[in-house]
C-alpha cells in the first residue's frame, strides 16, 4: 500500500509538472543552445505614416540581404545594386528632400543587433519570459501540429523615465508550443496610455512571431510588427515585417 501512495504521488507530481507549459518552454529554450551554423536570406518591410495638424506623411522600405551566423560571428551582406540604388536615392533627395527613399529606408531596418536576435532567439524569448506570469494553458493545434497555448502576463522592462509618464499598461502574449517544449508561434499584445506636459497620449502594439527550430538554435521564420499612437495634435503607425529563409 506504502508503495502505491508513493507511485501514484510520482505519477501526479509528474502529470503537475507536464502541465506547466511555461516550464516546458524555458526547459526548451534552454537546450537551444544556439552553437549551430546557420544562413539564409532576410526580407525586411517597413510602413511608416505619421499624421500631424491633420496632415498625413507616409513611408516605405524595403530590404532583401543575406544572412549568416556561425563561429566567427554574423555577416550580413547587401547586394551591391541595392547600395547603389540607395546611393542614388540619396543623392536625389539633396535636390528634394520629400522624394521617396525606399531602400534607404530598408536598408536602415537592416539592424545587426535586430537581426542577431532573430536568428538565434532562444536567448531574448527566455530573458522575455522571465517576468512571465502563466494565465491559462490549453490544448489547442497549431497549422494543424498537435500542440498547447499558453497564455502569459507580462511586465514590461520599461525605464522609470519611461514607466513614470504612464497612467496602464497591460501586456500579455499567446505562445504555442509543441510536444518537446519548442515554440511554434507567438502573438502579443500591449496597450498603453498616459500623459506628458499635461498632454495624454495612448497606443498599442501587436506582433506575431513564427518559428523553426535549426539545429540547436530557435530561429523566427517571420514577424509582423504593428503599432500606433496618438496625442493631441499628432498620431503615427508602424507595421514592419521580417521574414528569414534558411538555407536548404
């Protein structure tokens, strides 16, 4: 009987612990260690309206570049007609600064430390993840993969210069993960408001991530960024996205 108890006490703790979605997935991101060589082909977007005294302006980039991650570090490399382009784009806008400059503009979304994150994840998710609360954990398919949801509230890493201006902040994300523990997609969302020099302000953003596991690195196949703000005289909105493409 002694020995019953004892087994059907390990069964449920072990049942306990599988149910902790967030423990699996920082168990997982763990063991991604990141070593592996990678490469592939980066494809950035960015649109940019900002609206002020009722008169809207809006901006466009784009950027396609390659990408490689290894021993000796990372290496993005830029087709030289593209720099050329960019070059001439600069050149016209001398003459008229309201010309278009779309891959100027793309080439500036090409970050190195932007994009260091993105092919080698594992490390920001789980430094992310580490204010995380766990909300609810469901079973739910993803792009029809077996796998769980679990939905997280998060405290952001704002500066008191920053967090001081803001009267609510409510963040919280949805992270799939499949049955190793592994991400499958993200989708996060924030919503903000607040005031400065007596002038409110308020804004949200929203982001999806999809991933791929490459070795023994996490890698985020794509993310599409959005967000907006207003205040009195003036708003804005991004949507940016990021799409990598490893190499086969």
């Amino acid at each position: 009987m002694a020995l019953h108890r004892i087994a059907l006490a390990l069964l449920l703790s072990a049942s306990a612990a599988r149910a902790d979605g967030l423990g699996d997935l920082k168990a997982a991101l763990q063991r991604l260690a990141g070593n592996d060589p990678v490469k592939g082909t980066m494809d950035v977007r960015l649109t940019r309206q900002t609206v002020e005294d009722k008169k809207p302006v809006t901006y466009r980039g784009h950027a396609t570049f390659s990408v490689e991650d290894g021993p000796k570090g990372l290496k993005l490399a830029f087709a030289k007609e593209d720099l050329l382009l960019a070059a001439g784009e600069g050149r016209a806008q001398m003459a008229n600064p309201e010309k278009a400059s779309p891959h100027r503009l793309g080439l500036r979304e090409a970050d190195a430390l932007d994009v260091a994150d993105l092919v080698n994840h594992a490390d920001p998710l789980a430094r992310y993840l580490e204010k995380a609360v766990l909300v609810e954990e469901r079973r739910e398919a993803w792009k029809g993969r077996p796998a769980r949801v679990i939905v997280l509230r998060v405290d952001p890493p704002l500066p008191q210069s920053q967090r001081r201006h803001l009267k609510k902040v409510d963040v919280n994300a949805r992270i799939w993960i499949g049955e190793d523990g592994a991400p499958l997609a993200l989708s996060y969302q924030a919503t903000y408001s607040g005031s400065r020099f007596f002038i409110s302000f308020k804004g949200s953003i929203q982001e999806e991530r999809r991933f791929a596991v490459q070795g023994d690195r996490l890698v985020v196949l794509s993310r599409a960024l959005e967000e907006s703000a207003s205040g009195f005289t003036f708003s804005y909105s991004n949507q940016r996205t990021a799409t990598f493409t490893p190499e086969k």
